[in-house]
C-alpha cells in the first residue's frame, strides 16, 4: 500500500514538475527587407564552365571513315537479303556485328588453310634426310657429297640430291675463297658476297631452283637434279684457276 501511494505521489509531482517547465513560444514580428541581386544568374554564370549541358563532339576522320563502313556494309546487307536495317538502330548493330565476325572467322579460317597447305611440307621435315643435311652442313668441309649425292639419286630422291648439289656448289665457292662459308648464312649473304655478277647471277638461279625443292610445294624430279647440276658444272668452269 505504501510503494502504491508513493508511485502515485511521485507520478503527480513529475507532472507537475513539467507543466512548471513548459517552454513559452515567442513569435519574431520584426520586418523583413528582401534583397535583390543585381543581375539574374543566368547573365552572371556565362560561358562553357557553367554550361552543364553535355554538347556531342564531332567525329574524327577515323569515326567518320568506320561510320562510313558502316552505312556501306548495312546498306548491302539490305539490298542483298531484302531488309530494312537502320546504322543506328539496335537490330542494324547486332547483324552488323554478327556478320564482321562471321567474316573475320572465315578469313582466319581461309588463311590458317592456305598456311597449313602451303608450309605443310616444311612442318612435316623433321625426318632422317633433314637431320643428315643438318650434320652435313656443320662438317661440309669434310664430307664426301659425290658419295650422298649418288645415293640420293640412286633412291630418286631428288629433292635430298639438289640439296646435296647446292652444298657441293657452297663448298666450291668457299674453297676457291669466293664466299665465306657459315653454317647460318643465309643465301642471299652468300650471293651477296660474290663481286662476279656473272657468277652471282647463276647462283641465284640454282637458289631459287633449290628453295623451290626444298621448301616450296614442289615435288622434286630428275631435271631439277640435272638443271643444278648443270649449274654447278658452269660454275666450276667459271671459276677454275
């Protein structure tokens, strides 16, 4: 009974307390004076650093070239399938896109084709007859090519005999201090180093004789063995002392 009649005593005075302590609003009735500025906002904030207005640049030569394409491709497309496709429309930039990428895979798959047909030879040499030239043109000076060229004839492997015969003709050069021979020269170094245009002439005959045997498509056959081979015999003659 006591705790009840203290809460109760206490609850009255805390409102009597807040009553006491209400805050009194005070109105402010003093006049106000609005101000102008001198000149509207507009006429003070001129020029392009308050113009947040975003202004489209114009296009380069190269945008105006690629934008040129552009219309190109999609105006054959329209005419070729009958469509009626927009440069600036979402449709018209997906067909556009689609189609450049057709395109570019065709080509790459056109020139992969060529590369493979081409070189297929080339990739697939790395056979007995490539590592014994290998070792032949390391030790030229002591190899017998007479003894490799007829046993290369003998197989009709013709391909391996030119070969042979372009080195026969290198080392003949290099013996009578024509060229000087290097296992990593290429043949246009050794051309180059021939001062006889005479005989410069001809080895570049029998170079292109043997670069086409021996890296080209062609297959090798007896009257290239026999052309180089006649070659070499001028060359001799050319060059006895």
């Amino acid at each position: 009974m006591k705790i009840k009649l203290f809460l109760i005593l206490t609850f009255c005075l805390s409102v009597f307390y807040c009553e006491a302590k209400q805050v009194q609003l005070r109105y402010d009735t003093a006049s106000v004076t609005p101000r102008h500025l001198p000149q509207p906002p507009s006429e003070i904030y001129t020029g392009n650093d308050f113009n947040y207005n975003e202004q489209p640049e114009e296009p380069n030569i190269v945008e105006r070239f690629f934008y040129y394409i552009w219309e190109k491709i999609i105006h054959f497309l329209n005419n070729l399938f009958d469509w009626n496709l927009r440069s600036d429309s979402f449709s018209g930039r997906q067909i556009l896109w689609i189609t450049l990428s057709a395109l570019l895979i065709v080509i790459i798959a056109v020139g992969a084709y060529i590369f493979f047909k081409k070189f297929r030879k080339t990739l697939g040499r790395n056979d007995d007859s490539t590592i014994l030239v290998d070792e032949v043109e390391r030790n030229l000076a002591e190899t017998d090519l007479d003894k490799l060229i007829e046993n290369a004839v003998a197989a009709d492997n013709f391909r391996l005999a030119v070969r042979f015969v372009y080195l026969k003709i290198l080392k003949l050069l290099a013996q009578r201090q024509i060229i000087e021979y290097q296992y990593q020269k290429t043949n246009y170094e050794y051309a180059y180093q021939i001062e006889n245009l005479d005989l410069r002439t001809v080895f570049r005959e029998v170079s292109f004789v043997f670069d086409y045997c021996w890296y080209g498509e062609h297959i090798a056959i007896e009257d290239d063995y026999l052309f180089v081979t006649q070659k070499f015999n001028k060359i001799a003659a050319s060059t006895d002392e």
